[in-house]
C-alpha cells in the first residue's frame, strides 16, 4: 500500500475512531492519508490497510496511505482531527504543513478548547468543530470494531455541509445545527458523564445503566456540568441533558469508552480536558462543581498508579 500526495482526506490520528473513519471512507473508494506518531499503528495500516471487524467476527480490511511526515501530506482540502486533546498542538502543527490554503479542518476531538488551539494556528475560517457519539474499539494497531453507531453533529455553514455529505456517503449519521455554541458542551456533557466512572470501574458503557450509583453519579455530574454551562450563557444542543447521556450510553453499550482503553493500555487520558475543564470552567464562573472534581483527581489518581507499578515492573 503505496503513500503519495494529496489524499481525497487526511486523518490526523491512528487510533480507535480514526481508524473507524478511515476505513468507512476508504470503503466508498475516498482515498484517504492517515498521518500519526505511533509507530506500530503506522505499521499495521501500511501494510494492511484499516481492518475493521464487523458484530459478526468477519474482517475486511480497506486501503490507506499512511504518514508520519508532513512532507508527505501537502495539499489535503479536508482534515479529520481525532488525536487526544493533548496532542492538538502538535496536529496544528502538522496541519499548518498539510492543509491546503482553502482547507477544511474538523476537529471531533473530546474536551474543551480543541477548535480554538487549532484556530490560533490555522486561523478561523480554516477550523471547524463537531460532536460524534460514536464509538469504536482498537483491537489491535490498525484493527478497528464499531462499538456503537452514533450521530455526528456539524455546523451548516456551507462548506461544511460538503464535508458532512462525504461523511454521509460513508455511512455516518450527520446532523446540522445553526447554533454552534453548544456543540462541544454538548459532547462534553457526555464524555464527563460517561468515560471517567467507565475508567474507574472498568465497565462498558451499557453497564453503568444497570449500576444504581454510579447511574446517580452520572446525573451528578450532568447537573453540575449544566449548572456550569448556564453560567457561561451556552445553550446545550438537546433538551434533557441527563437522559441524553443515558440514550448514548445505552445506545453504545458494548462501546469501552476512550478513557476505558487508555487507563487499560496504561496511555494518559483526556480527563484534564473533560471533567478537569469542567472544573476549571466552574471555579471561573463561580459554581462549585464537587463531582466533577472528585472524579477528576481519581483518574489522575489512577493514572499515576499504573505509571508508578510500570515503573516498579520496568
């Protein structure tokens, strides 16, 4: 699977939904450069291309051009960016190398602050932001297996709308909304309610319903997160946060969250950028937010401790 130049798509990422992504626009015949720094990844879809694993057992596996230099990638008109929030500096640092003048960036990357760090290098009118609730398992470097289907949410300006009808051809559900100021809250709403207790009691989605408390807990930490985002004057895209985070988590219920997988492979989580920012946002707004925090510090937490027992193995 040969690399060249000037992919129909460029995805900044290798891991679970960029692989997922990548092999559904690959599927359509959109040809497609996936562009990352883990090399076992970069590997396994050079020489395999994306594998995705369908509910059945049965494998297919799609064909991608594969980068870890920016000199390989020049001249993309769309970028898909979904890299940890921890990594978005460095993807506008590859994007400011790839995307071409009148590219399109989207970023559908968890926490808050993705659009505006990419913005501040590529400018405004290059970047846009969205919301997906789709989720998917990385079995292994380059394997991929849906783990729910979802919705993705964009903005309708138009040149956005060509992006999402690519998507759409791919067989993603995209929607279109006007308001944008409460996408990304609406997403993080979400993934505070959703990824952190997954982490910690390491569960799949689907079980924290069936869990009294930590189903309690999770209508905590809506109902500070809400508190927080009226504070700050954002509409949240739908009308009953709690039992939207409900719907998702039932709807992907075999999903293990993003959180999950990283605490399981021993990588750092995006906590800081989802209930840690939620903090944050709470201390500037003056609204306490004591779920939020608590949940926060115990990924920190565990995160240390696997760090520390690697280093102890090590």
């Amino acid at each position: 699977m040969s690399n060249s130049n000037n992919a129909a798509i460029l995805i900044i990422g290798t891991g679970s939904l960029a692989s997922l992504f990548g092999a559904r626009l690959s599927a359509i015949g959109t040809s497609v450069m996936m562009i990352g720094t883990w090399p076992a990844g970069l590997e396994a879809l050079k020489k395999y291309g994306v594998r995705l694993v369908d509910a059945d057992g049965s494998q297919r596996a799609y064909p991608v051009k594969t980068a870890s230099d920016t000199r390989d990638c020049a001249g993309a008109r769309y970028a898909l960016v979904l890299v940890k929030s921890s990594r978005t500096g460095r993807a506008a640092e590859q994007l400011a190398e790839c995307l071409a003048p009148d590219g399109l960036a989207l970023t559908l990357q968890n926490g808050l602050g993705n659009r505006e760090q990419l913005a501040q290098v590529l400018g405004e009118g290059r970047v846009t932001s969205g919301i997906t609730t789709y989720g998917a398992n990385l079995l292994e470097p380059g394997q991929v297996r849906l783990a729910g289907e979802g919705t993705i949410t964009l903005t309708s300006a138009p040149d956005v709308i060509s992006l999402g009808r690519l998507l759409e051809n791919a067989g993603f559900n995209v929607e279109y909304t006007a308001d944008t100021s409460g996408l990304i809250w609406g997403k993080l709403l979400v993934n505070a309610a959703i990824n952190p207790l997954t982490a910690l009691l390491d569960v799949p989605n689907g079980e924290l319903l069936d869990l009294p408390s930590a189903r309690g807990l999770m209508s905590s930490v809506v109902q500070e997160a809400v508190l927080v985002s009226r504070a700050l004057g954002v509409n949240l895209p739908y009308p009953d946060p709690i039992a939207m985070v409900e719907e998702v988590a039932q709807r992907t219920a075999a999903n293990r969250s993003s959180m999950l997988q990283d605490v399981s492979r021993g990588s750092p989580t995006e906590i800081d950028a989802i209930n840690g920012a939620i903090v944050k946002a709470g201390d500037e707004a003056g609204v306490p937010t004591p779920i939020n925090r608590t949940l926060w510090l115990l990924v920190k937490a565990k995160e240390q401790g696997i760090r520390e027992t690697a280093r102890e193995k090590g």
